[in-house]
C-alpha cells in the first residue's frame, strides 16, 4: 500500500481511538456547496474535516481561483480513483484499477483573492455526543 494512502487511512482511525469523528462526519456530510470538495466522497471530506478545514483544492485549482499556497504549506492527501481506459467491443471503457492518494492544500495555506462562502449551518443532531 502507498505510504500517503496508509497515512490518510491511519490518520482517521486515530480519529476514531480519540473520539473525535462523529462531529467530523457531522460536518463532512453537509459540505460548502460550490465548492470542488462538495463532490467528494464522505471519505475524502472527512479527511478533510480531520486536516482542519471546510475548503482543500490542489495547487492548480487554487491558482485559478486567484490563490496561490504560502510558502512551506504542507498539503494533506486524499484518495482519488485510478482510472484506466480500455479497448472492448463497441468502444472504451474506465475500469477502475485502484486509488492513489492526491495532494490538497487548505484554504488556510493559501493567501490572495478571498472567497465568499455561505453560511452553512449544521441542522440539530441531538447525537453528535454520543
């Protein structure tokens, strides 16, 4: 397994030994609309939720945003799929061939033009402390 892949992965069950997922997945499962990390899988949000932030992007997406990563920023990894394209009867076809871990950056580690997110409130969730 991938050394960033096991990261990612240990990362979050040391989350679980200290308790401190269920308010993370609480705040992975209502993601900031408009943003490349509302399509993420759960997964890959709450790695984020757990990196301490609400927005992550890679270095290109940053830049088209008016962004740019500050110096010595240490990105945190998240798991996209390997996609493969192959020849089969009638055309192409993606198979997925496994996961590889993707570097983001916080939008805390990045300085220039600020963004406009909306208010997102959490609905009641009498069971987050459970």
């Amino acid at each position: 397994m991938n050394n960033k892949v096991k990261e990612a992965l240990t990362g979050i069950i040391e989350r679980f030994k200290a308790g401190d997922i269920p308010k993370a997945i609480a705040y992975s499962a209502f993601p900031i609309p408009a943003t490349p990390s509302a399509k993420w899988s759960l997964l890959n949000r709450l790695l984020m939720t757990i990196a301490g932030t609400k927005d992550a992007r890679g270095f290109r997406q940053w830049q088209r945003e008016g962004r740019y990563v500050v110096k010595g920023a240490k990105a945190f990894y998240i798991l996209a799929p390997y996609l493969k394209k192959v020849e089969e009867e009638g055309g192409e076809k993606e198979i997925l061939m496994g996961f590889m871990a993707k570097p983001v950056f916080r939008y805390e580690d990045t300085d220039g033009k600020p963004l406009d997110y909306p208010e997102l409130e959490l609905p009641e969730l009498p069971l987050v402390e459970i």
